[in-house]
C-alpha cells in the first residue's frame, strides 16, 4: 500500500515537471527560429532605442527628425525609423545603450520578450488540469511558433509580448495581492488601450498600482525633467487628431468603422474635390462621424455582455476567474487601434475556454481567434474593396460575438440553475 503511494507521488511529481520542462523547449525553438525571420534592427525596437537615444542626450524622443540623428551618431544608419508614441518611462530602460551599444540592448530586449511569451503562456495554464494543459500547450504552442501575434510580435520586436506577460502574471496571483497591483501599472504607462484588464483588481492591489505608477513616473521625472512628459503630451495630442484609422493594419472595430464609412463618403467629399477648404471640412465631419459609430457599436457591445451576465448575477461573475480573459478579449474591441499583435490578449480567454464544458464556445473562441491571428490583412489578398470590408469586419464581429456567448456559458458554470432560462446546455 505504501509503495503504490510513494510511486503515486513519484509520478505526480514527475508529471508536474512536463508542462515547465515543453515550455522551456519552446522557448529555445522559438527564440532560435525567430531569428530567420526577424531583420536586424526591426522598425519598432529601433523606434524604442531611438526615444532612448535621445531621452539619454536630453533631447525630443517624439521628434522623428532628431531621433533619427541620434540613431545615425549611434552607427544605425538606414534602418526604418517609426514613431515613437510611449511614455518617458517605457523610454529610459532604452537609454542605457549609450553605454552598452545598441547590440547588447537588442540582445537583452528579444531575449526577454521570447522569454516573455512562453512563461505568460505556461502562467495560463499552470493551475489548470495537467494533461490538458499540455496537450493545449503542445498544440497551440507550435501553431504560435510558426503563426499568429507571438510571431508578429517577435517580428518588429513588439512590447506587447512583455505586457502579456504582466497580465498573466497578474491573473497567476491573487488579485488583490501587491505584485498584481505594482506589475499591471506598466501596462497603462505603456500602452493604456490595453489597461482594461486592470478592473481585475481588488483591494490592496489599487493601492499598489497607485504607488507603482506613481513611484515610476518620480523616477523618471527626477532623471530627466518634467520637458519629456510635455513633449509626450504634445505629441500624443498632434498624432490622436491625425492618425488615419482607416489603415489596413487595424483590426479593431474602430477601424472597420472607419473604412467602412470612409469608402461610401468618398463621392460626399469629392463632390467639392475644386475647394480645399470644403474638402477638409466634410473629411472632418465623416471622421467624426465614425467615431461616433463606433463609441455608439462599443456601448452596444457592453450593454449586451452586462445583460447576458444580469444584474443579480453580477458580483458572482465579477469575483469569478472568468471575469479577467473577459476584459483582456473585450480590451480588442475597446482599443481604437488593434494591430495582429494585440491578438496576445485573446489567448486568456481562448485557453479558458478550453477548461469549460461547453463546445459550442470552445469552437466558436477558436474560429474567432484564428480569423484574428492567423488569416492576414485582407488588403494582402484582396483586390475587391467590397469584399476585403467584409472580410475585415469579420473580426471584430466575431469578437463581440465571443463575448456575449462566453458570459452567457460562464455564468452558466457558475451558477448552473440559470441554465434553462439562458438556453445553455450545463455540463
């Protein structure tokens, strides 16, 4: 009786080592295997080293012309320069390169953010049962290897990997514990389109994020001025009001927005094609127009997933673990930019679905996740308009539509006698 016991355990603990040690090999694939793919100096960590290039020399990180300059001084000529839009602080770990060089910088910063991935991806799964862990982690681990935001990331040496990583994090600790709390606090710092998964707090952990944030904006106050922070606000001001989100790249619901309404006003606008003045008016109006559209097509959204949830059966929802892979799915929809990468932060909610006995959700998550992460921008294999609209639209579409069914099928879990008058089948 005892040794079956002690070859019982043995083979527990044997079994808990597997998901760790393929998250390791994982690792080591993907970071070897970025190599072939990622150039040498990508646009978006040379946009980073750029900000801190300058930030170190005491000049504008939001000046496109001067940061430019300052790669050129620093031996990185010719290489694809763009926008810098983060805060300072996201700026100054970068800073450090005018005394390491750019080669190390670049070593340390796609190690972390190979690292980055696999460990937020194992955080995820690290509680759930072992053996569908690792049949998850085998098989949408080597789909991510080769396809899908992970590579897009790696790609242009993307910091939403790293963000990932924080909210997985976030979601493996308590949440009202002090390291949800101070870690979460970069994600608004850095990109605050992505901070709706900060809702997952309670507690402690806000006065956490509080300091957190506050301690790290001191810090970079104290090491260079308040004169970064203005140009920041400046810049973010100047880009906000022009930036075209109509662009292929954009696949959030404010972008097909955008595109849609933008391609059935062209004739508005071009009736007045002879008076600049005119021309620029009506372009204001129908951008204002989908902006509108869209906030309209967001409160929609949120009313229905609150409605599907119920007011009684609020709290319960809230306190579940369901609620966070909610946020960071719905954070896409939110966000007026949502390029292939931001695809990361559907992973929670995808892998949740995997735990949950329900396959009408199981299989509608993945076909949304893979329109999301795997089919390319339209645009690159479309040459009807007409069609690439729909298409596109597609995505967002199917996000929201994710949403509504997860909370429906969630709360079912939660609270199996709602499930007669939701119509879902419990398990």
């Amino acid at each position: 009786m005892q040794a079956d016991s002690i070859k019982r355990h043995i083979a527990a603990t044997k079994g808990k080592k597997v998901l760790p040690i393929i998250t390791v090999l994982f690792f080591i694939a993907g970071f070897l295997y970025s190599r072939s793919y990622t150039p040498a100096w990508p646009g978006d960590f040379t946009a980073y080293l750029g900000a801190g290039y300058a930030l170190a020399e005491g000049v504008n990180p939001y000046d496109d012309e001067v940061v430019s300059r300052c790669l050129s001084q620093n031996g990185l000529k010719d290489v694809e320069n763009l926008p810098y839009l983060y805060s300072p602080v996201f700026a100054l770990p970068f800073a450090t390169a005018q005394y390491t060089g750019p080669i190390w910088v670049r070593r340390i910063w796609f190690t972390c953010l190979h690292a980055s991935f696999w460990l937020g991806f194992y955080l995820l799964l690290r509680k759930k049962l072992q053996k569908i862990s690792i049949t998850i982690m085998l098989t949408l681990g080597t789909l991510l290897l080769f396809v899908g935001p992970y590579r897009a990331a790696a790609r242009w040496g993307q910091v939403t990997v790293l963000l990932f990583f924080l909210v997985s994090l976030m979601m493996y600790r308590q949440r009202n514990s002090a390291l949800s709390g101070s870690v979460i606090s970069l994600v608004p710092l850095i990109k605050p389109a992505l901070a709706v998964p900060l809702l997952f707090l309670r507690g402690k952990a806000w006065l956490f994020l509080a300091l957190s944030t506050i301690t790290l904006i001191l810090i970079t106050v104290g090491m260079t001025g308040f004169e970064p922070w203005r140009q920041y606000t400046t810049a973010l001001n100047i880009v906000s009001s022009e930036w075209d989100l109509s662009i292929p790249g954009n696949r959030s619901l404010t972008g097909n927005v955008h595109r849609i309404v933008g391609t059935y006003s062209k004739s508005y606008i071009m009736e007045v094609s002879e008076h600049r003045e005119k021309r620029i008016e009506r372009a204001e109006k129908v951008r204002s127009l989908s902006i509108l559209i869209s906030v309209l097509l967001m409160l929609l959204i949120l009313a229905a997933i609150l409605r599907a949830i119920g007011q009684s059966k609020w709290r319960s929802f809230y306190l579940s673990a369901h609620f966070v892979p909610l946020l960071c799915w719905i954070s896409l929809l939110i966000s007026p930019l949502a390029y292939d990468h931001y695809g990361l932060f559907l992973l929670p909610l995808l892998i949740d679905t995997f735990f949950i006995p329900n396959k009408k959700l199981c299989i509608t998550a993945g076909i949304a996740f893979a329109c999301w992460a795997f089919i390319p921008n339209g645009n690159a294999f479309v040459t009807n308009n007409t069609l690439l609209l729909l298409i596109e639209a597609i995505r967002p579409a199917l996000l929201a539509w994710v949403a509504i069914l997860y909370t429906r099928v969630t709360l079912a879990v939660l609270l199996p006698e709602n499930c007669n008058s939701n119509n879902i089948t419990c398990h």
